[in-house]
C-alpha cells in the first residue's frame, strides 16, 4: 500500500476503534461511485502533479486524514469543503474503495 508521510501522524490522532466503526459502514460500490469528484484532481492514473496520490492507499489511513480534514485539524481549504460534505458512511466506502485500487 502506498503511504504518505503524514498519515501515521494523523492516523495516530483516532483511536482504532472509531476507525473500525466508520470502516463498519463501508460499501466498495459506493465508494467507486462518489470516487468521480476525487479523481479530478487524485488523477486516477496516480499522477499527481503536487496533489497526494489516493489510489491504493490504506483504508485507515484514508479515513483518518478524511476525518482530520473535516475537523479542520488539517489545513487546506479544498479538503476541508471537500470532506466536510461527507458522512462517516460515505467516508469509508471511498477508503475502502481507493485502498482496493493498485
């Protein structure tokens, strides 16, 4: 699995067992359906020019930063808008469905 260096940071930031809750929730055919908005920037193919490549990324960690974004714990204004849209359901189907990806 691909990794980016923060995610153990933030994935330290959530208890595992909320991280297992959400992960509860996930639905792989959900989450390829609401991947469409991600991949216009998260480029499907893995290219990233200066955005963080998703695909294949673990699903906890995913959710984590997911999470964080939503919170606000993360800067970046895009994120924020991007992830405080999303319920906890909605959140884990897309990391279950970017980790099942290579």
């Amino acid at each position: 699995m691909k990794q980016i260096f923060w995610v153990p940071l933030v994935i330290a930031a959530i208890s595992q067992a909320a991280q297992a809750d959400i992960l509860a929730k996930a639905d792989l055919a959900y989450g390829e359906y609401l991947s469409g908005e991600c991949v216009t920037c998260h480029r499907a193919d893995g290219g990233d020019e200066g955005i963080p490549q998703i695909i294949g990324l673990d699903a906890e960690g995913f959710a984590a930063i997911m999470l964080a974004y939503k919170a606000k714990d993360l800067d970046n204004p895009v994120m924020q808008i991007v992830a405080g849209r999303l319920d906890e359901e909605q959140i884990a189907s897309l990391a279950v469905y970017f980790e099942s990806l290579e």
